[in-house]
C-alpha cells in the first residue's frame, strides 16, 4: 500500500516498516521473525474464514506484505482499512454539504460497512497470530511483543480504528448504523 513504506538501514541489515498512525506520523517498527501464518490457518475455525481469510491467511498470495512479513503485513492491511475509513469519514461533511444522491450515498455505507468489517477481521488475525505464536512459535512471539515500536504502532492505529468506527456510527442517523 502507498500509506507504508519498508526499508533497509543501511549497514546494519535492519529492516523496518513505517506505519502511517494519523496526524502526520508514522512510527518506524523493526520487522522482527515471523512464521508463515499458513502454520495458523487451520486453527482459525470455518465460521470466521471470510474472504479477508483466504487473501491474507490461509492461501496468501505469494508477494504479499502479510505472507512476506505476516504479523507486519497484517498490521500494513490494518492500516490501509484504516486511512479507506479516515478518507470516508472525513468526505462526510461534503457529501451532506452535496446533497449527495442515493448512489454516493450507497457508495459510502458499503466502504465504511466494508472497512468496519475490516477492522474486526485484521484485529483478529494479528491477535490470533500472536496467540497462536505464544503456544507454537515462542521465540517469534517474544520478539514481536518485546518490540515496542510494533506494540506501539498497534495501539495507536486500534484505538485510532476504534474511534473513526465510532465516528462513522455518530454521523448516521440511526444509532445503530446507517
């Protein structure tokens, strides 16, 4: 995705992935050991496998940041669903200010419906990844907790989800959903 960027240190073999967390920042997380999460793919049960599932877990296509570096990967995806999210909410007030028709309107609620979707999927698959890591894997999942910037980069874009999740919820006039 455009929204991150990966790189080498040069010198020291480090490779990092800036994660774009809103407001202009983006935090430089350290792509620590990984393990393919096709280890953990059967261990997602059948009522969970969306089509998120099939793309980014259990048969990843072979180029793909959540195959290449699976938890980062992962949390590249969240963050994409995320900014798709910031652009939507924050077109909200043009779109009223427009006078926009049912067809934009429609265009919004299946982006933001498919963008909420989103979050409870790739917020799964990264917590999952990590469970699954705790009790198979623990030298990968030792490295990825201990990493703070990692750790930190997932707080920031969760909570920051969360709340445009909630903002978008705020702007219908349901108060359930649009």
């Amino acid at each position: 995705h455009g929204y991150q960027c990966s790189y080498v240190k040069y010198g020291k073999g480090i490779v990092k992935t800036a994660m774009f967390v809103g407001k202009k920042k983006a935090i430089h997380v350290p792509v620590t050991k990984v393990y393919p999460s096709k280890k953990m793919a059967a261990s997602i049960p059948k009522r969970l496998r969306t089509f998120r599932y099939y793309t980014y877990v259990g048969k990843p296509i072979k180029n793909l940041s959540s195959n290449v570096n699976v938890a980062h990967g992962l949390m590249d995806e969240f963050t994409a669903c995320r900014m798709g999210m910031s652009d939507n909410v924050a077109l909200f007030p043009y779109r009223v200010s427009r006078n926009a028709d049912w067809d934009a309107w429609e265009t919004f609620i299946t982006e933001c419906e498919n963008d909420r979707l989103a979050y409870g999927e790739f917020k799964y698959y990264i917590l999952h990844y990590l469970y699954y890591a705790k009790k198979h894997h623990p030298k990968v999942h030792k490295s990825i907790v201990g990493n703070k910037k990692f750790c930190q980069a997932y707080r920031r874009l969760e909570s920051g989800y969360a709340k445009l999740i909630k903002d978008y919820e705020g702007s219908c006039p349901s108060s359930n959903s649009c």
